[in-house]
C-alpha cells in the first residue's frame, strides 16, 4: 500500500509516520520524534510485583525520557515465558502465571530495545524481598560484559609497590565491565610487607542522567592509605588516609555540539597523616575542598582545553591554611596528517595563592605551587600515585601547575605562571617528543622582583599516562644538571585503574 501510494513521489518522515500510525492503529510519535530524532536515552525498570489468586499486577517505571512500548516477560519454572505489553502512558499489566509458577519476570527478554540500565530489568519472586529486585550474584575472574540477567562481580589478584609499603598482595573486586552499570565500584585491599598492615584504594561512584541541563552526573566517595617515609621506627604508625566524596556533573543537552564538554567537579578531602614511633608522636589532620570547571573541544586536527580551579585546605586543629585558584589552558593541534599524525601541544598556567601558611616541619611545602609540577607533599587531594609521596627530591612529579619537565624544586608560596611546549617528533614509534618550558616567579629581591626560569630538552611520552624526559639545557639559575645527571631525568606517572585503558597500537602511527 505504501509504495503504490508514494512510487514516484518524494514522501517525508512525517509522511512514513502517518501511514504506519494507519496500519498499526497506534499513535507512534515516541518512535519517530523521540527514538529518532533525539539522544533521549529508554530506562524501565520492575517496580512492583503483586500476585493473586488469578494471576498478578506488574507495575514498571519509565526512568527515562521515551515513553514507548515496553515488553514484560514472565519466565515460568518450567523454562516457558508468557509475554505482555505496557502501552505508552500506562504503568502496569495484568499476568496469568501465578507466583508458584514463576520463576522470574523481567522487562524485554529478547533484547530488543537499548535499554539504558538493564540491572533494573528483574524481579525474582522467590528469593528474600531485599533481593527481589536484584540480579542474581555471580562471581568471574578479571573483567567481563555485565550481561543482563547477573549482578557481576568480578575480581583479580594483584600486585603493588612503593618505597615505604614495599611490596603489596591482595585482590581487586569491582564491576567494570563492558555495557557500564549506573552504580560501579572498586575495592582493593593490600597487605603491605612495609607497613605490615592493609594498604589499599576503594571507591564506589553512581551515576545520574538527569532531564535537563546535565548530560549526566556522577556522585561518588574514594579512599586510599598507604605507608608513609621512615622518619618513624614504627611502620605501623607511619601511614597517610584520605576519603574525598566528589560529584562531577557535565553540562549541556545531549543533542548540543558533542565534540564540546562542559565538567564541573565539587570535590572534599579528609586526610590523616601520621608518624607515630616510641619517641615522637607527629599526626596532622587537613580537611578541603576543591571546585574545578572544565572546557574541552575536540576535533580531528585540533583539541583546545581550560581548567580552572579554586582549592581551599585547612588544618583541621591548626593555623595551616590555603585558598588558591589557577588555570591551565591548552592548544594542541596536528603539524602532520595522514600517515604519520603528529601532534604540537601548546599550554599555560596561571596560579595564584590568596592565602597560604604552612608553620608545620614535618611538610612545610605541602600548599606551595611548583614550576615543576606537584611533589607528592603537594597532591593535597591525593588525585595521583607516588613511588615515595613524601621525598621532595625524587624525579617522579605530577604533570601539572608548571609543568616543567624538571626535577628541580622550583616552589612559590604566592604566585606563578608558565608556558609548555610539547612537539611530537616525526619519526617512529610514535613515543619521542621534544619540550620547551618557560616560567615565572616572584623574588625576594626588590631590585628584582621577578625571576624567569628556562627548560628544554627530549623525551619519551606513552599516551597521557607515562612521561620520561631528559634535560638538554636550562638557564643558569636553575640547577646545574651535569654534576648528577641521573637525579635530573623527569618521570610522570599517572595511574588511573577505573578509567579507559592505553590503546598500544596506536603508538606505531
């Protein structure tokens, strides 16, 4: 009927519409304005199960913002399944199958429609009313799909290491699997030989797709405490803890610019830093609270990004305080295409501390901004992982506030500024890189109030997550890199295990 009505004609989707809503009967805007034609994502979920004599009542809850058909199927205990519909606007159906009959009943067995949060999608009449709603447990080795039917856990044994806890055994549980789940966590317990406790991290998040104005947020808490440096005989007594609850929502409609995300992060701290022996009893407790606002663009030849933040720490029994805002800006765009892409990074930084005092000796330097990028006495939120957080002198250094590739302790208590230049250099793999560093400090000096700092030299880059960079020269009033060269080499590490992994192969482009 349809292609004799529109055979040499030119029909539009309103006009398809119109002759299926004939055929069917049925009015099916939801699937030709909102399935089609918008990122709005479909969420049902088994809100209730009620039996009765005749059979029962199964009420759902459309969670999401597409209000079509959606399938309820009845699987019976001798493996037959009965199926019924939940019409656009209603929230329940009436079943025949009586509970002594069910085994379970879930929403579209055939997995047909792309649900959002198919953990939501199950109701088992005979197991306890707390679990009713729940997926079956199942435990699997590493990692898996998350596939619809089983609450996975999955689990790994592990190994670690650093200079104070020595080396670390245990085992990693959490849920990160292929097909994402609203509500993911992470636990992994270490028994310390250092330390001859547990060490470990921990962090459970959920996240939310709200109607408007977010694309989504996630609402989530992290925890973390490892072994601390031997100014303790005691290494049970020399340890740091810190629990951070964080949100990090991103802005905009789904149907907005996706090559634009908008992030802003809320994020607190509570940590405790303790070094506990027969002769000395040195704890310090600092809460905070950081805002940060993310821009990010990203196109095939060009990435242009903005941080900006505002940081705040206090002693929690002290006069120890910090309040701090700084920006990072980024430019990266391609210098070469095709077979062999390579990229030139351009970035500056800006920070400038309204308030800073530090009167503490066991880590007086812990709310300073450094050229060099953050020590681990600076990482106040605990956002990275150190072989030794505690030595000031080490080569590892955070990628970030100056950024410059250098191990040299370039520290300001009030303000500084810098630029990075990052050039990829054409040859293969794609791992070699050469810097240039430039940065400014305040001096004591009045007849010079400002320093200027220079850097240069090559490097070995993988992804965002390991750096290893070799000085070639620097200005005179830095250090003089040649009386120990070893001690100058920069190392970055950034260890990220909930986040996407480095793709290896794209490092022989």
């Amino acid at each position: 009927m349809t292609f004799n009505l529109w055979k040499f004609k030119h029909p539009q989707p309103q006009d398809l519409q119109r002759v299926f809503e004939e055929t069917t009967g049925k009015k099916l805007d939801w699937f030709f304005h909102d399935l089609i034609q918008t990122t709005d994502h479909i969420d049902y979920k088994i809100s209730k199960v009620k039996f009765n004599k005749d059979g029962g009542v199964v009420q759902v809850k459309n969670k999401g913002k597409v209000d079509g058909p959606i399938e309820v199927n009845v699987i019976n205990k001798d493996k037959s399944m009965n199926s019924y519909w939940v019409e656009p606007g209603q929230t329940a159906t009436s079943i025949s199958s009586k509970k002594v009959a069910v085994d379970y009943v879930m929403i579209d067995a055939n997995r047909d429609i792309p649900e959002l949060n198919r953990s939501n999608n199950y109701y088992y009449p005979s197991i306890p009313f707390f679990m009713r709603k729940q997926e079956p447990l199942a435990l699997e080795f590493f990692s898996g799909d998350n596939e619809g039917g089983k609450n996975n856990i999955f689990w790994l044994p592990i190994i670690a290491g650093n200079s104070n806890d020595r080396t670390m055994l245990g085992v990693a549980v959490h849920n990160f699997g292929l097909g994402p789940r609203p509500t993911q966590y992470l636990i992994a317990p270490m028994y310390s030989f250092g330390r001859k406790m547990v060490s470990g991290i921990a962090e459970v998040s959920h996240t939310f797709y709200p109607e408007n104005f977010f694309r989504s947020s996630k609402l989530g808490v992290s925890a973390k405490s490892f072994s601390t440096n031997g100014i303790s005989d005691n290494p049970r007594g020399a340890y740091f803890v810190g629990i951070s609850p964080y949100l990090l929502m991103e802005f905009g409609k789904k149907k907005n610019n996706p090559s634009i995300t908008r992030t802003l992060l809320i994020k607190t701290i509570a940590r405790h830093d303790q070094w506990i022996d027969n002769s000395s009893n040195l704890k310090l407790n600092q809460v905070g609270a950081m805002l940060s606002y993310s821009y990010l663009k990203s196109k095939a030849d060009y990435k242009y990004s903005n941080e900006t933040r505002l940081e705040s720490m206090q002693h929690f029994k002290g006069n120890d305080n910090m309040l701090r805002i700084s920006s990072a800006t980024q430019f990266e765009f391609k210098y070469l295409r095709n077979t062999m892409d390579r990229w030139i990074s351009l970035r500056a930084y800006i920070g400038y501390n309204l308030y800073s005092k530090s009167s503490s000796w066991i880590m007086p330097d812990k709310y300073m901004m450094s050229l060099s990028g953050a020590a681990g006495t600076q990482d106040n939120y605990l956002e990275n992982y150190y072989f030794d957080r505690y030595n000031t002198a080490g080569m590892q250094r955070d990628d970030n506030m100056g950024g410059f590739r250098s191990t040299y302790n370039l520290l300001s208590n009030s303000w500084m500024a810098s630029v990075n230049a990052t050039m990829q250099l054409p040859i293969k793999p794609d791992l070699f890189v050469a810097f240039a560093d430039f940065g400014l400090r305040p001096n004591s000096n009045p007849n010079n109030p400002v320093t200027s700092f220079v850097n240069t030299g090559l490097g070995i880059k993988i992804s965002s997550f390991v750096g290893i960079y070799f000085p070639l020269w620097r200005s005179w009033n830095m250090s003089n890199m040649y009386a120990n060269y070893g001690k100058e080499i920069r190392l970055t590490l950034k260890f990220n295990p909930a986040g996407k992994p480095m793709k290896l192969t794209a490092l022989m482009k």
